[in-house]
C-alpha cells in the first residue's frame, strides 16, 4: 500500500539523483558505489545524455567526443571477418572507454530499483 509506493517514490528520487551525478565526471570508486541505484536502462540514458553533450558516454572517463564523427555506420574487417556497427563506438572516446563501459553495464540488475533488497542499497 502507502508504504511500498512511497518507498518506490524515494528510489526512484535516488536513481534520478544518480543519474543526474553522473552526467559529470566521476572517479571510478565513485562510478562503483552508484550502481545498487541503476539499471541497465537507467545507464544507457546516462551514456546518451552525455553523448549529446558531447563528452565520452563512460561516466568516469572526462575526454569530449571528437567534433567530427565518422557518418559510418559498419565496419568491415576483414582480418576478422566480420561487420561491426560503430553506432555504439561512437558514443566514446576509445576502444577502452566503450569496452570498460559495457563491463559495467554487465553487472548492473535488471531488477526494478523499488523490488530490490534494503541490504544491497547503501
């Protein structure tokens, strides 16, 4: 009742909150202790937020994206036979920042923020 919509009103209030923290630029530790708030959805806005300004979409990471972007979507390698969609790529600065964001979004639950456990939100 009252008190499981006010709980999902205050963490819901929380994730937005840490969403907008990490808009800037945060350490690493920080980046870490956000993540009980977020899921993958509410990451992804995060990494799209920042690309439209264009910073890098890794939220620890303080580089702009470069002012000219490749309009390529694919590419092609042939030393691995594939097609790769840059889509994604774009959204940071390196290879680095793109594989270390995907890690972390790896391990965020998909578990609505208001159905999670009291012990794993700090």
């Amino acid at each position: 009742g009252q008190a499981v919509r006010k709980r999902r009103a205050g963490r819901e209030k929380r994730t937005l909150q840490v969403q907008e923290e990490l808009l800037e630029t945060v350490t690493t530790e920080t980046l870490w202790t956000k993540i009980p708030f977020l899921t993958p959805a509410h990451y992804d806005d995060v990494v799209t937020e920042r690309t439209i300004e264009r910073r890098c979409g890794y939220p620890a990471c303080a580089h702009q994206l470069p002012a000219e972007r490749s309009e390529r979507r694919y590419h092609i390698s042939l030393a691995d036979a594939r097609v790769y969609d840059l889509t994604e790529r774009k959204q940071y600065c390196s290879d680095a920042c793109l594989q270390d964001s995907l890690w972390l979004r790896g391990h965020l639950s998909s578990i609505p923020i208001h159905l999670r456990d009291e012990s794993v939100l700090p």
